[in-house]
C-alpha cells in the first residue's frame, strides 16, 4: 500500500535532527492526530545550505519529512517557496487516501520556517538602517 520511496524514507530519513544556529524554524501540527513536525533552515546566500527536521508522527509523515528536505536543500528560497504539499506527496509517488493528510505538513513547517527567517532578517536589517541613519 506504501510506495518503495515511503518505505525507503520512512526506513532511512535524511537529515533527521535539528540546527542549533538554525536561521529560521517553522512547526506544522496536524490536529486530528496530534503529530507534529518540526523544520530547521540554514540560509547563506537566500539559498537553503542546510535544512534539518524532527517528526513526531506517522511513518508517512516521517517520509514526507525526508524527501523534502531533499527536494530544497540547495534551492533558493524563492525555489523552496513554491514546494508544495502535494508535490511533496507525489514526489514519493504517492500515499494512501487515507494517508494524504500527513503530507500536509511538510511544506507548511518548511514555509513557516522560510517566513520566520524573512522576518528576523527583514528586523535585522530594519535595525542596520535605523543605526545607519542615526549616524548619518
Ligand atoms: Fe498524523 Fe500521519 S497520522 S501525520
């Protein structure tokens, strides 16, 4: 019922774990199981250099997970961005109906850790301004 590509990520996830001096982190929870998933982002460049993710969930979450970071680690964040949930899906050739819902996870905590870095980076930049023209 599970694809070799869920049964290979789900066997052997890639880049499990989490960035201590991660740039941004986003959290995806699903409500009616309560599994949640967690994604790390290095950014250098406005491109992913490292990408990192905890999952406490379901075997198709795990999977789902996995084949993401593979997808965008190195892409840009304007590239990563446009990752979506269902592209997560079909990348591991599918899942179950039953099982959709779990890939809905993954791009949401990835976009959500896209979004915090925007916002830490946009404050840190708002703040070398307001220096800047205070010297000036
Ligand atoms: Fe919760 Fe799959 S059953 S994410």
């Amino acid at each position: 019922m599970y694809t070799e590509a869920v049964m290979d990520h789900f066997s052997n996830p890639r880049n499990v774990g989490e960035i201590k001096d991660a740039d941004g982190v986003g959290e995806a929870g699903n409500p009616v199981c309560g599994d949640i998933m967690r994604i790390y982002v290095k950014i250098e460049d406005q491109r992913i250099v490292d990408i990192k993710f905890k999952t406490f969930g379901c075997g198709a979450a795990i999977a789902t997970s996995s084949i993401l970071t593979e997808m965008v680690k190195g892409k840009t964040i304007a590239e990563a961005e446009k990752v979506t949930n269902r592209a997560v899906a079909e990348a591991l050739g599918g899942l179950p109906p039953h099982k959709m819902h779990c890939s809905n996870l993954a791009a949401d905590a990835l976009h959500k850790a896209l979004d915090a870095y925007r916002q830490s980076h946009l404050q840190f930049t708002a703040g070398e301004a307001d220096s800047s023209s205070a010297i000036g």
